[in-house]
C-alpha cells in the first residue's frame, strides 16, 4: 500500500538560497568552464568555494595545470580569490 506524503504548512524549506548556495553554484561553474578545457578536462581536481573564494586541490599531471586552472577559476563571474593547492606528480 503507498501513503501519499505531506509536509506541514509553516515549515521552513530545506533548501537555502544564501551564501552557501551562491559558493555551490559557483563552484558548479568553475568546474564547468574545467570540463571544457582540454587541459583540464582529465586532471583529477576538487573545486570548492568559501565565502566567493575557489580553492582548487589535487594532484596534477603537468606543470601548466595550475597555471591554467588559475585563470579558468579567475574568469569566473563572482569569484574574489583563488587558492590553488595543487601538486604536480
């Protein structure tokens, strides 16, 4: 037997449209504009963001993947900084 589920009038949502939704959605760009990079598009990076900052961490295969990844992350609308923790292997 399905029970069709309610929620309750009043309660809050679950999902926010604050600053931690605005650094996913940012973050979610930067690795879009990664993928489309032929560079980039096989590197192994991990793209956050914090407070309109990138960080991007992981271990890389070239030299110029940082160097790259940089400005790709730069040339994103609404990021402040870029902090680049990634080591070439």
């Amino acid at each position: 037997m399905t029970y069709p589920w309610s929620f309750p009038e009043g309660l809050p949502s679950l999902f926010h449209d604050g600053p931690v939704a605005h650094d996913t959605r940012l973050a979610c760009r930067v690795v879009e504009q990664m993928n489309r990079d032929p560079l980039l598009r096989r590197e192994r990076i991990c793209v956050e963001a914090q407070n309109r900052v990138v960080i991007l961490e992981g271990r890389v295969t070239s030299a110029d993947v940082p160097t790259r990844a940089r400005v790709l992350a730069w040339a994103v609308p609404g990021v402040h900084d870029v902090n680049v923790r990634l080591h070439v292997i």
